[in-house]
C-alpha cells in the first residue's frame, strides 16, 4: 500500500479535507491549494474517477461514501466520467505557481484535464 501524506493534520481533519478537496475539484474542475494537498487530492480524485468509469451501481454507491454533494456524484456518472473512457489514468495534472504571500508555502493549481 502506498504511504499517505499526513498533511500536518489529525486522521479525521485529513480525510474530511481531503473529500471537500476532491468534491470541490470535481465540482469546479480546478482548485488552487499547496503542493502536497494537491498532489494528495490527485490520488483521490483520480480513485473517484476510475470507480465512475465503471458506472454501476456499487460503484456509485462507493463514490457517494466518499464525495459529500449527490449533484457533484450525479455530475461525475454522467459528464466527466465519458469524457475519459478512451484514458487509462491521468485524468488530473497539477501546475505549481509559487510560493504562497504569507507563509512562502509552495502553491499548485489542480485541474482536471
């Protein structure tokens, strides 16, 4: 199993961010956080994906376990998920822009593709 990133945050504040991370992604198509929020959030959103590619039922029950908006899941089945059934992966790229202002964090913009 591939080791996850702790993010500086206890289990349950992870995983909770995380999922609103993936949900706004899927919801907005791209996102602006750190390096390694996105590079996290790409794993998980790439997971989602792939399940809704298969498009039956338990895999849409396995999405909503983990998306929070049923719109966003809905959106997910029927728009995104077609756009990439030709690809095999990679269905997100994260672009690094610099240093946050305040902390000099590293910034990146996730988007899907």
């Amino acid at each position: 199993m591939a080791t996850l990133r702790k993010l500086g945050r206890e289990t349950s504040h992870r995983k909770a961010m995380l999922r609103n991370q993936v949900t706004s992604l899927l919801r907005n198509g791209r996102i602006e956080t750190t390096v390694t929020r996105a590079k996290e959030t790409q794993r998980m959103t790439e997971k989602m994906i792939t399940l809704a590619k298969k498009g039956d039922l338990h895999a849409r029950r396995q999405v909503l376990s983990y998306v929070y908006d049923e719109d966003v899941v809905k959106d997910l089945f029927e728009n995104i998920a077609p756009k990439y059934a030709e690809r095999s992966g990679g269905y997100t790229r994260v672009l690094k822009v610099g240093p946050r202002r305040g902390d000099g964090a590293e910034m990146a913009i996730i988007e899907l593709v």
